[in-house]
C-alpha cells in the first residue's frame, strides 16, 4: 500500500489518548503508529516493516522492533483499558453476560519461530502455524476480546522451557481469571472444550455453560445406552421436534436428559437449521425451555466474527521469531478490533453516520481521513516539490 501516513486521525486520536498513561512518550509514538498501521494497512501488510513503510516520516525500524520484543510496558494494562474503554461507552446488562471459547489457526511457513507447530483448521486441515486460543466477552450488544493465549506442543514448550499446557487447560484459567460483571455468567464453547475438566471448572465457580457435543459421544437414556447420533433418531421417529423461532429463523429442536459417564447428568439439545438442515448438538447443565436454550447457544456467532475480524485486521502477520512478541502483535491486532468498534459506535452516536456501520467500512473511514491528513501536508509543504516527493518516496528528505 502506497506510504501516505503523516499523522493520526482526529477521532482516532481521542481514543488512542486514553493509552497514553502506559507509555512513556517515545513508546505512546510507537504504540500510535503501530495501532493506525493495522487499522489502515493492506491484506499481508501488518507486519512492522510494512506498517513502518505506511507512513511519509519513517522511524528506525529497530525501534518498532523492540516496541514488540523488548517491552517496556504493560500488555495486560492496555488490553484492559481498551475492554473498559468499549463498555464504559455502552450500555450493558446487569443481567446476564457470556464469555465464549474458541481457538484460531494463523498459518506460518517456517518452523524457525517459537511455539510454532502443526495443528488442524477446519478450513486449511492440519498446517504449521500459531494456534491461540481465544476468549471473547458479550454483554447486550456489544462483544470485546478478553483473552488471548498462545498454545505450543509439547515439544515446543520444552524447548522453550516453559510449561506445557493444552488448549483444555488454557481454556480453564481463562475461567479462573475471569471477573463478573453481571447477576448471571455463562460460557459457551464448540465440542473441542466440552470435557470434564472445562466443566468441572464451570460448575466450580457456579456458572452456566453451553457447549456442543460430537455426535458419538455416547449417552444413557431412559435406561437405554445409545450413541448421541442413535438417540437423535429415535427422538426423531418418536416426534419430538418442533419449530422453534429466532429472530426471524426457523429451528426445529429437542431436548432429552442424559447421564454421560463424564459430565454425569446434563441436558442435551438438538437443533436443525429448517432451511438447511444444519445440525448441532448442544451440552448444558441448564434446565429450562428448549428455545431459551438455543437462544443462548447462538450467541457463539460472535466469536465467529471477531476471528473473520481480527484476520482482516493482520492476525497473525508478522514475522517476530520470539512467542512473546507474536502474542503481543496478536493482542494489539485485538485492540484494534475493539477501538475500531468503539470508533463506528461514536460515529453513530454523533450523527456522522445513520447506522451501524460494519468494521470494514469504518476501516474504509479511516483510511479517508489519513489521506485527508497527508493531502494537507503536501499542500501546505514549504520544501521544493522534488523534496517532497523524494520524502514520500523513501521517508527521508
């Protein structure tokens, strides 16, 4: 992308002064530049020479280097602030609050950085690549990244010579950190995290959990062992399913009560899609109506889009060897999901826009208004017009 970059936005930069605290002045430089880099750069240019190369005045790029594998500042503070920053400005429910799990693949091609491993994707299979396991908080509305860990095989852990921990047990101190903000706190996961241990955890702290289950999982019912496909059949042929309406969605679904020998006595739900026979089959401790049940289930779609999200802000570009550094260009590419997403909620609120724009047209917005900054640069340039495209050019005059 054409380096057009010579200074930060306005409303951008009212929300990135809230940072401002964390840094001292040379690194909130650094943390400005790197933050309106991800915001506007290109597909495959989210790695620091490519940010570093967006701007008209460029920086020694040693410099944003050690912004990222020597830091002097706190990661866990500014992650938070910007959580804060995003429900402070929102209006939350008291209520009832949900975290959801997942994990997301960012596909390497050497195996030379730490922590890199082969592990599977639903939609690249089994590639060598970073694998982080992922938590995002939804409250009402609105949803914000509120936990990001880096998961390694066993192999790379002990030749990094830290503990080796699966995507299980990460999943579970993501559990024991997590604060409640509201009456109610739920958990919801794919089939990958329904196992004792997440559970047993859930259980522990006293909240809700929904997570899917695979379909051979084998259940007792009414007595009967089946398999959890087999008892889908016989629920089935008994009649047991009926319409249940979402948001203008047809689902048809049941619930029976099961024991499994690991999770003991829950509650399984299955629900189809009606107009495309997609098939999930839910786990919970919950006993209430199967649409209710549902309802909560759908809220997983948020995680979903937060991934689609922070891939399209860079997660995962970049290029550090050390598993520190690629965590914290992970975590920034999270804040700047959540910054983007206070941004269109502000330009809503202030009348600029008529709607809730989508994250890709605010990023769009962005872009504009930098432009518009380095129009006004070049207009009002006192140097002769050779210095000037010579500084565009290569960032030196």
């Amino acid at each position: 992308m054409f380096g057009f970059l010579s200074g930060v936005p306005r409303r951008v930069r009212h929300l990135l002064s809230g940072f401002r605290r964390y840094f001292t002045r040379p690194q909130y430089e650094n943390f400005c530049r790197v933050m309106l880099g991800l915001i506007v750069a290109g597909e495959k240019e989210h790695d620091v020479k490519s940010v570093n190369e967006l701007f008209v005045e460029r920086k020694d790029q040693s410099s944003m280097n050690r912004f990222f594998t020597e830091p002097k500042w706190n990661i866990e503070q500014v992650v938070s602030e910007g959580k804060s920053l995003l429900l402070s400005e929102n209006e939350t429910s008291r209520l009832i609050e949900y975290k959801i799990i997942d994990d997301t693949v960012c596909r390497k091609y050497g195996p030379g950085a730490e922590m890199v491993c082969y592990n599977h994707s639903s939609t690249m299979g089994t590639v060598l690549s970073h694998d982080y396991v992922t938590c995002l908080y939804v409250n009402g509305d609105v949803s914000v990244p509120d936990g990001l860990k880096l998961y390694g095989s066993e192999k790379r852990c002990r030749e990094k010579g830290i503990e080796f921990k699966t995507k299980v047990q990460l999943a579970c101190e993501m559990i024991d950190e997590h604060v409640p903000r509201a009456k109610r706190m739920m958990w919801l996961w794919d089939s990958w995290y329904t196992m004792n241990d997440v559970v047993t955890r859930c259980r522990a702290h006293g909240y809700d959990w929904i997570g899917e289950i695979k379909s051979n999982r084998i259940a007792f019912y009414e007595g009967t062992k089946y398999r959890l496909s087999e008892l889908l059949e016989r629920l089935r042929s008994e009649g047991r399913f009926s319409d249940v309406f979402i948001d203008g969605e047809v689902y048809q679904a049941c619930q029976a009560r099961v024991f499994t020998k690991k999770l003991g006595e829950v509650t399984v739900v299955f629900n189809v899609k009606a107009d495309t026979d997609d098939m999930h089959m839910l786990c919970t401790d919950l006993t209430c109506g199967t649409e209710e049940m549902v309802r909560h289930a759908l809220k997983r779609h948020h995680i979903e889009d937060f991934h689609k999200g922070a891939k399209f802000l860079g997660l995962g570009e970049y290029r550090f060897r050390e598993g520190e550094a690629a965590l914290i260009h992970a975590h920034l590419v999270s804040l700047a999901y959540t910054l983007l997403d206070a941004l269109r909620r502000r330009l809503l609120r202030y009348g600029i826009v008529k709607s809730l724009p989508s994250l890709e047209w605010t990023v769009e917005w962005v872009r504009r208004k930098a432009m518009h900054l380095f129009i006004h640069v070049v207009r009002d340039a006192t140097k002769p017009i050779r210095c000037v495209l010579r500084m565009i050019d290569t960032g030196q005059v």
